[in-house]
C-alpha cells in the first residue's frame, strides 16, 4: 500500500513537471507567432537588395527642414466645337 502510494506522488511529480514544461513550450510559440514582430532590414541586407529601397533615407540629414507643400490649381477649357474639324 505504501509503495504504490508512492509511485503515485512520483508520477504526479512528473506528469506535474510535464505540464509545466508544455505550458512554457506553448506561451514561448504563442508569443513568438503572435507577439510584436520588428523587422530589422540590416540583418537581412543582401548587396544591392534591401538598401534599394534605403538609398535616400541613408543620405539624408534627418534634420533638414521640410519643404512647404503648395496647392496647384489649373483650369482646363473644353476646346470649342468650331475649334475642332
């Protein structure tokens, strides 16, 4: 009696420790398909791939002042029928 009683406490130690092990396996793959994802292009950069795409961003000086934006207007006349033979 005694020693059946114990190997149930071994085995629920272990099933335990099972379980406890399955749930971090299933929290680290639910975080990693389901948490934030960055994309970090420096480690992807191939030569002449992915800095195609980088070209103005790397030269230019991320303080320069920013053009105003205008708007442009233009009026189209309908050519008239005599105009057209």
């Amino acid at each position: 009696m005694q020693d059946t009683a114990q190997e149930y406490q071994k085995q629920i130690k272990e099933l335990e420790q099972q379980v406890r092990l399955l749930r971090e396996q299933v929290d680290f793959l639910t975080r990693k398909l389901y948490g934030t994802k960055s994309e970090k292009t420096s480690a992807l950069e191939i030569e002449g791939q992915m800095s195609l795409f980088n070209e103005m961003e790397s030269c230019a000086e991320p303080d320069a002042h920013e053009p105003d934006l205008v708007e442009v207007c233009l009026l189209y006349t309908s050519p008239s029928p005599r105009d057209t033979r």
